[in-house]
C-alpha cells in the first residue's frame, strides 16, 4: 500500500488523527524543551513541521532498530538531510503559513547525513554549485519546484493532444537520417574508434552510418500522412558546440504533426497549445509558480511570472512575416550587437527586440527566407521565402519552429538536390508525396525552454535533471 505523501498530509484537517510522515529534514532548530523539524518528501512545496516535546512523553529513537529510549543519539543525526519516518498528532498549528503541523511521539532516523559532509546546510547556495551536486539539488526548495512543474506539464502536453485526437507516437531515437539537414548529429556506432572504416560504415552495426536523431519530424510526417494527427514527445541530440543558456546537446521536443493542414491551422495549433500549458502552470502548479515568482521573476519586467503567464494565456499572439520583421529591426539598427539584414537568421538580440519591444508579448514570424530554412518546408509562390513560422517570446526568443511541409514530390526533390542531399536515402519520406499527398504541417515546441519560461530559470541546464552540453555529461 501507498504511504500518504507530506502533500496528502498538509491537506488533512486537524481531526487529532495520527500520521506517519517521512522524508528528509530540511531544518532543525531548538526552544527550551521543543525541538521543530522541518520534514518534506519533495511531493510539497512546502514540508511538514513537526514538534518533538523533550519534556513530554515522545521516544526518540524507537523504531527502524534504534534502540528503546535512545533519545539523545536519535537527535544528533536528526540533522540537515537525514531521512526520518515520524509518528506522531496531527494538530492545529499556531504558527503562521501553516494549518497543521506534528506533535511527534516517535522519530526514527533512517539514514544520518553527518553534517560535515552534506553539501546542502545553508539555505542558499547559488544554482552555479547546485549544477555540480546534481544528484542532491532535487532536494532544494527550488529544483523539486522545477521537477514538479516538468512533470505537471509534461501530462498536460499529453492531455493537450488526446483531447484533439492526436495518437502518441514514438519515433526512434536511432535513425540514419539528418531530419534538419544541420548537421549537427552525434554518430552511434559499434565500431573500434582506433580503426578508420576502410568502405564506409557498411561493416558498422546496422550497415551504414547511423547517428542520435535531431528530430523525429519526418518518421512523424509519414504516420500524419496515414493516422491524420499525430504527436512525438521524445529526446533529441544535437551536436552544436553552442554553450548558451538556451541550448543542450540533449533536450527533449514536442513534435506535432497534422495532415490536412495549412501553415495557418499550424500557427493557430501552436498558440493554442502555449496558452493551454501557459494556464496548466498556473492551475496545476500554483503553488510551485507562487515561488518562482516571488524568487525568479527577476527578468520579466513588472509583470512577474505569474503576470505574464497570464497575460500571454489571454492574449492574441502578434504575427508578422519575416520581412515585415527585418522592417522593424532596421528602425533600430544601432541598438544591436548585429546587423539586421534580410537574408541574415535571426539573432536572439533581434528576437528579443520583436517581443519586449515591438509586441510586448509572443510573435509568431513567418516567411523566412528558404536558406535559412530546413530543406523540407514548402516554397512560397515568390521561390524566395518558405511557409516557415517560429514562435518567439520575451526573455528567451524562438521557443517553437515549425511549417508547412513540401508536399510536391518534385519541388521536393529538387530542392534536396539543390542542397546536396542523397534522395535516394530519404525515398520514403518522398513516397508520401508521391501517393496520396496531402498539405500537412507540425512544429516543435522544445520542452525544456517551456519550463524556463513558466519559471524563470534563466539557464536551460536548471531545468533538466542532468543536463547535458559540450564537455558535461556527468552523472
Ligand atoms: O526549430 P527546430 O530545430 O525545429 C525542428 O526540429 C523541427 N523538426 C520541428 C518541427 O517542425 N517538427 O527545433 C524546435 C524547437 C526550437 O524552437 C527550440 O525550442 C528547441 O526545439 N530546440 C532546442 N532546445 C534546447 N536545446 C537545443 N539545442 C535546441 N534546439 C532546438
Ligand atoms: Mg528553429
């Protein structure tokens, strides 16, 4: 049977009902007779406190094999860390912030974290020493709030999707196509590194060159183009040596990808899907988004993040074309580390720019020139431009990329010729033009540049559990 969680517990009405809790001590401190422990399993924002009364009739010690009576030497390793299953009262708590709280009658420690040794005594320590004590960060107030909001919203993704008929699909991980035609991939192979493949990777595992996928997009296209709407929450892995606070070598996307669809229903999808995570965060998780934004709401200006959530969950995202875009930019050419130009990607500054300044709020810029594009989008009748859109918002930029697909075999075709691309390899992806095309789309939103939204951590790698980048795969 399932124990009941310092979360069911905090909710429980006084009734003078005994309770068991368990977890690790955050704090512990002492008046005259009264010991208070602080004691949170990570289910809470907040723990539990309980009172163990040295004067009144409480063991400490009984239980888990201590033994009988042993209170002194149950509350020396009663410290900072240590894991303890509590029995005890729950009352009325006279103390603020707080409707009940333990009178303990026994505490058991399970398992002591000597204090000279656990890196987590102070109540503040900076996230640039918690990024390495990963393992025990989990355990501060803030990254349990991190890894709740994940979770919630990772099943709101999911409740998003099955509510509109979209199937859950899971594309591999391992695949031998560059789905972004970036580049940018890391190689799988079973070969000996101090042995250079005389032809090619044919004696390689799956005979021929394979590599950790950026995108599941095209193996989703296909089952778009057979199931209607699908959708792909999966890892993706790309090898840029890019170390900003907004990339990672492995991150985790949320792909859907709809048939029967213009860029347009993907742009309408794609507001209505950041609004309803954007509203999930403030009903599921209101508690863990109350903290973020008393402690992190530094950069959203004012508003705070709770503001601003709501304020984007009730607005109507701007959207512009990438030349209108440029337009803006232009007006305020000084202002920038780099140029606008059309033709030129745009830069975060830029894209920074577009949301703070111009629409104080998301954008969705379409249109963008086809080289600064993937190969597979559908050209616009100008030949200049492709039914491209990406999502950006205030603080971090582009959180969503997406099109409409080519759905001409030959337009296809010639453009991956144009690029250099080996059609032949993708001759699967060019079937589904060829039989029973259909005008489809999808984006991608990146999972975890969601979550530093609706937080307000400023470094993506604060809001995976062990994140991974150029020269850092610890853990
Ligand atoms: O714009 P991207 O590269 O688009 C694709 O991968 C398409 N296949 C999506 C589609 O149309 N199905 O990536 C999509 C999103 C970005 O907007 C960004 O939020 C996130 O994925 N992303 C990253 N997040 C963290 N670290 C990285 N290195 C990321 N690269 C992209
Ligand atoms: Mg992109």
């Amino acid at each position: 049977m399932l124990f009941p969680l310092v979360r069911d517990i905090r909710s429980l009405s006084p009734k003078n009902q005994d309770v068991t809790v368990r977890g690790w001590v955050r704090t512990r401190r002492e008046m005259k007779n009264l010991v208070f422990i602080e004691v949170n399993d990570g289910s809470s924002l907040t723990g539990i406190q309980c009172v163990f009364d040295r004067g009144g009739g409480g063991n400490a010690g009984a239980g888990a094999g201590a033994k009988e009576g042993n209170t002194a030497g149950t509350l020396a390793a009663l410290g900072t860390g240590a894991s303890v299953e509590i029995r005890g009262r729950l009352v009325p708590s006279p103390a603020a912030g707080q409707d009940v709280e333990v009178a303990v009658s026994e505490i058991a420690v399970l398992g002591p974290a000597p204090a000279e040794s656990y890196p987590l005594q102070k109540k503040h320590h900076s996230l640039e020493f918690l990024r390495e004590i990963a393992h025990l960060r989990a355990r501060t107030t803030t990254f349990g709030a991190v890894a709740r909001v994940r979770s919630n919203l990772a099943f709101a993704v999911h409740r998003f999707f099955r509510e509109r008929g979209f199937l859950y699909l899971h594309t591999p991980v391992i695949t031998s196509n560059d789905a972004e035609g970036a580049g940018a991939m890391f190689r799988v192979t079973t070969l000996d590194p101090s042995v250079k493949p005389e032809s090619g990777y044919g004696g390689d595992f799956f005979g021929r060159a394979a590599y950790l996928t950026v995108s599941g997009q095209l193996e989703a296209e296909t089952y778009a183009c057979a199931l209607s709407r699908v959708y792909t929450f999966g890892p993706a892995f790309r090898a840029e040596n890019s170390n900003t606070v907004r990339h990672l070598a492995e991150f985790w996307m949320i792909e859907p990808e709809m048939a029967f669809a213009s860029l347009e229903d993907d742009m309408d999808l794609a507001e209505d899907f950041l609004k309803s995570l954007f509203t999930a965060a403030l009903e599921d998780c209101a508690r863990d988004i109350a903290f973020f934004d008393k402690h992190f709401s530094g950069e959203h200006a004012g508003k705070g993040i709770a503001g601003t959530l709501e304020e984007a969950a009730a607005s109507r995202f701007v959207r512009m074309t990438y030349t209108e875009a440029v337009r803006e930019l232009e007006k305020a050419a000084d202002s920038f580390e780099y140029r606008p130009r059309w033709g030129c990607d745009l830069q975060s500054e830029h894209e920074k720019f577009l949301t703070e300044k111009v629409a104080g709020g998301p954008v969705i810029v379409t249109s963008y020139p086809k080289e600064i594009k993937a190969f597979y989008m559908k050209m616009n009748d100008d030949e200049k431009t492709v039914r491209a859109m990406d999502v950006l918002v205030p603080r971090l930029g582009e959180i969503i990329g997406g099109s409409q697909r080519e759905d001409d075999p030959l337009k296809l075709s010639r453009r991956m010729e144009e690029l250099g691309m080996k059609t032949d390899n993708y001759f699967w992806y060019l079937d589904l033009r060829r039989y029973g095309s259909v005008p489809h789309s999808g984006f991608g939103l990146g999972f975890e540049r969601l979550i530093q939204y609706v937080t307000g951590m400023i470094n993506i790698r604060d809001v995976i559990p062990y994140p991974r980048a150029a020269g850092q795969a610890e853990f």
